[in-house]
C-alpha cells in the first residue's frame, strides 16, 4: 500500500467516518443557436486556483486572465492576505478554500498542487461545497485517488481529472476571448460554436480544437478528462451532458489504450446519442503490456486495445479517424453525410 503524507491521511479518515451518502446533415460550420449554454462552465463561471503563488499556478492563472477568464481568488495556505497581480487586475489570495468561495463567490477550483498533497486540496473543494474541481496535477498516487472518490460518494462536487488539461467554454471575443479557461490549454486557439470535444489526452485536444477552428467550426466546451486509470470524470458523463445540451450539436471523442470506458461510452452512444460523432483512439502501435505516456494507457489482460475499441466505436455509429491529423476533416465528412 502507498505511504499517504500524514495530512492526506488525516483528511481521508475524517471523510471515511462519513462515507454513507446522506442523501442531420449540415453541410458547413455550424451556426450559434441563440441561447448559448455550454457544459460544466459558462463564460461568467467564478474560479478560483489553489496554488496560485507556485510556479506553474501563476504562469497558467496569468494566461487565464489574459483569457478574460473571471479568475477570482487564489489559495495557497500561510499565504492569505497576498494580492496575485497581473496586468492591472488583483487577486486576493486565501488561506482555505472555503474561505477563498465565502468571499469571492468561486464555484470552481483548478488544483496546481504537487502530487503528495493534490488528494488533499480536492477534497478541500468538496468540504467548501464547490460544484467543480479540476486536477491538472500529475503523479497523484492511485490509492490517493481510490480515497478520494470513496470520500467524494454523496457530495455534490464534480471532479474533472487528474491528470488533465482542464476545460475551455470559449468567449465570444477576438480569439474567443472571454471565454472561461481552466487548466493548461492555449485559449486562443478556441472558437465558439457548437461542437463539443472530450478527450483523455491534452495534446490530442488541443490538436482537434485547432483543426476544428481552422475549418470554422467552433466548440460549445472542450474537456480533457485526464489519462489516469482513476478519475473524477469519463468519457460517457460528458458525452451525457453534450447529448442535452441545445448549443452542442455534433461531438468530437478522442480515447486510447487501456481500460473499457471508449467501449462503454460508444455502446450508449449507439443506443442514446442523438447527434453525430467522430472519434480517434490513440495508442494503435503501442506493444501489450507497455504504458504509453499516461497510467491509464496500458493494455493487460487482453482487454483495452484499440482494435476493440474502434470497432466498438464504428458499430455505434462513430466515424473514426485513422489519424489525428484528419479529426477535422472527419468529423467534416460526417456532418455533410
């Protein structure tokens, strides 16, 4: 069993103690429907960034502001009182998160935290009762994880990652500025439209949502889920969300190797999806048995390869890719039908 840091631990037997839950064909770019929705997050979603004064948690909370995102406070414990400053706007940094969401009115936290204390900073967004949770960190141990979703059962916090890219509902401004970024992913390579777009790998993200703008189909929201075998979110829970929400009208799908969930998602999709989907599952040549790049993406047992699930995928109707390169112009072919 792996060694849990001691404020981890303390944390994860205090929440144990109450695991019991208490309770059509279109022939180009879509256009954008009147009342836009988006998924998990609008363009006036309140965020707030635990780890705000390290390193990589200034460098992408800067990147958000310029954004236009309304990144509104920042918590890093025995740093309360600071003011986070970038080009002219200033944001209060907070010793707690419940303090931080009391205050600022935040609803949503991204966690720059480093691994051996990110289960802890997750579960401090769920005491704070905040309605999302996106883990960008990397390397979180996987029984840290198995706590973590046993402490969240009953909550009514959603959690995005780890591991992940993060989210973008874009803005409608110049390089869809005014859009809500959170996490990593370069904002202005972002359109608004009606395409929404989930995927275990960041990279594989990005490369679609740039393919997509570049043609003129613009996103409703893109999510990157994380590529760990234990996450908050998976593939058919956005897929859920973008099949009822009336701005999305088509959906692009990126998997890879390792676990069932691409296998699961295309066999709702085929019984429940009411709108077009392309796809594209990374890791075709990677040999059994070998981790490609994430935890997740690994093939043992004789289950999780990408023949299986791309020809899942194609059963239920899904218009797979042979290559990255061509998501765009697949998920073209198949809105002209």
């Amino acid at each position: 069993m792996a060694i849990i840091p001691f404020v981890i631990r303390k944390f994860a037997i205090r929440h144990f103690q109450r695991l019991t839950p208490p309770r059509i064909t279109l022939l180009s770019p879509l256009p954008l429907s009147p009342t836009p929705m988006a998924i998990l997050v609008e363009t006036d979603t309140r965020i707030l960034v635990q780890g705000i004064t390290g390193d990589f948690g200034s460098r992408h909370a800067k990147a958000s502001i310029d954004y236009g995102t309304q990144l509104v406070a920042g918590v890093t414990p025995g740093k309360g009182g600071q003011v986070f400053e970038h080009s002219g706007k200033k944001v209060p940094v907070f010793d707690t998160v419940s303090e931080a969401a009391k205050e600022t009115g935040a609803t949503v936290s991204v966690i720059f935290v480093p691994p051996p204390f990110a289960a802890d900073a997750i579960l401090e967004g769920v005491d704070a009762g905040l309605d999302l949770v996106v883990a960008i960190t990397e390397g979180i141990p996987v029984n840290d994880m198995i706590r973590v979703k046993a402490a969240m059962k009953g909550s009514k916090t959603r959690l995005i990652g780890p591991n992940c890219p993060g989210l973008v509902t874009p803005g409608h401004g110049e390089k869809s500025h005014g859009g809500c970024r959170i996490g990593i992913a370069p904002g202005y390579i972002h359109k608004r439209g009606n395409v929404g777009v989930v995927s275990r790998s960041g990279t594989l993200t990005y490369e679609a949502v740039w393919q997509l703008t570049t043609r003129g189909y613009g996103q409703s929201t893109c999510v990157g889920i994380g590529g760990d075998p234990v996450n908050g979110t998976n593939h058919l829970d956005v897929l859920k969300m973008f099949n009822e929400d009336p701005e999305t009208e088509a959906i692009i799908m990126i998997g890879e190797i390792g676990g069932n969930a691409e296998v699961e998602a295309a066999r709702w999709i085929k019984a429940n999806c009411k709108k077009p989907v392309a796809g594209f599952i990374a890791g075709a040549t990677a040999p059994k048995g070998r981790r490609m790049g994430h935890a997740g993406a690994i093939v043992s047992g004789g289950q999780g390869g990408a023949e299986d699930k791309i020809a899942a995928m194609e059963a239920a109707g899904i218009r797979v890719s042979p290559s990255p390169s061509l998501l765009g112009e697949t998920l073209a072919e198949v809105l002209k039908g």
